[in-house]
C-alpha cells in the first residue's frame, strides 16, 4: 500500500487542527507546518526528516497517554519533549486518521483556554481520555 503524499497528510492535518475552535497554523524557523492553540503550540508535522528517520507529526499528551502509545512501535518519544508528554507519530506507514485525530483533539485541550475548551465541547468534539485541560478549572483567585 502506498504512503500518503506530504499535500495530503497537510491537508487532512489541516482538516483536523484549523477544524478546532481559534486554532491557527504558523510555520517554524524550519518550516515545519504548526498548529496552535491559541498561542501554544498543540502539534507540527515534519515533512521532510531533519532530525528523524522519517516523517513525524507531533503532539503533547499526559506521561500516562504516552506510555500507552509507546507500545506501538509507531509512536516514539520526542528527543527533547518526551519526558513531559511530546510524542512523535510516524507517518511514513499507514495512518490510523481517527486515531490520530483523537490524539490532536487531547494535545490541543492540554493547550486551549477554558473559552476555546467550552466552544470545542460545545460543538460535540471531545477526546475520548480525560486531560488536565479538559477537567474543570479553579476560579483564579485575585
């Protein structure tokens, strides 16, 4: 079976990520396409592997979502994020698109405001694991 072309992954990537309320798309100093929420970055894609083997996406999630994922031999974590949640998902093979969409859909909770967070569930979008992100916050005080 052959991979999805780089125009694709960007596309459905882009799909998925400007899909989720305020997010935007930058690129990095190397060019990599970035999604952000808001002003924090939720996930990249790199086409074409400066530091890789191949070509990634990747996306913050909690140490305990990342050892799950870390079984599959997919899923690697990142070289300089990993110890607090950065995950690398090769998609040289074949791409699980649900799967990856839940896990965009968790990276970018960990990152939105509460406001963006209320329009997300509003619109009947959630990730299927609890994040910090998603559970309800303390009222600031001050």
């Amino acid at each position: 079976m052959a991979t999805a072309s780089d125009a694709e992954i960007l596309k459905r990537l882009r799909s998925i990520c400007l899909g989720l309320p305020e997010a935007t798309e930058t690129t990095t100093f190397a060019a990599h396409p970035t999604f952000r929420a808001g002003k924090k970055t939720f996930a990249v894609f790199e086409p074409q592997p400066e530091h890789h083997a191949h070509r990634i996406v990747s996306f913050k999630t909690t140490l305990a979502r990342q050892k799950e994922l870390l079984e599959d031999s997919r899923f690697t974590p990142c070289p300089y994020g990993g110890r607090h949640g950065w995950t690398l998902l090769n998609v040289d093979r074949k791409i699980g698109w649900a799967q990856l969409e839940e896990l965009l859909v968790e990276s970018y909770r960990l990152f939105a405001l509460r406001r963006m967070i209320t329009a997300l569930d509003a619109a009947g979008a959630r990730a299927s694991h609890d994040t910090p992100a998603s559970a309800p916050k303390k009222p600031r005080v001050g």
